[in-house]
C-alpha cells in the first residue's frame, strides 16, 4: 500500500511540476524533495501542494513546521497522505 502511494505521489510529482525529463523509477522516495535532492523551490511546493490537494483532499498549512516535515521525502508525503485518507 505505501509503495503503491509512493509511486502514484512520484507521478504527481512529475505531472505537476512538469519533470518529463525524470521517471519515477529515478526518484528515490528517500531522498530530499527540496535544495538538495532533487532540488525543487518554494514555488514548486504550492504547486504540488494543490496537486496533493485536488488529487487526495488534504490540505495543509503553507507555514507550518508540520508541513515542512510532510514536504521532506516521497516517503513522508506518502505517510501523511495516507494517515489523512484513513481518518
């Protein structure tokens, strides 16, 4: 189940940012989302942060420490969006 998440937030990921050159075999669910890693900015966060929205109904504050937490990894978006899909 969190594998499958994992993939599906990767693919999101690719289609909202627009990362045709990146599949998400590429991505390592591990790996930091932002500066290191694979490097995306803030403006790259509320983009996929709608996306995240629209896709799976969560929302989150755009400030938050929480949602810098959730924002780290794949594998960290993948956790909180599934705990959000299961309350």
């Amino acid at each position: 189940m969190q594998e499958a998440l994992e993939l599906e937030i990767k693919k999101l990921l690719i289609d909202a940012l627009n990362l045709e050159d990146l599949t998400p075999e590429q991505i390592d669910a591990e790996e930091a989302l932002f500066f290191k890693g694979l490097g995306l900015d803030s403006i790259d966060a509320l983009e996929l942060g709608l996306a995240l929205q629209k896709r799976y109904g969560v929302s989150m504050s755009a400030d938050s420490q929480e949602t810098r937490r959730h924002f780290g990894s794949i594998k960290a978006l993948a956790q909180f969006v599934g705990a959000a899909r299961v309350r």
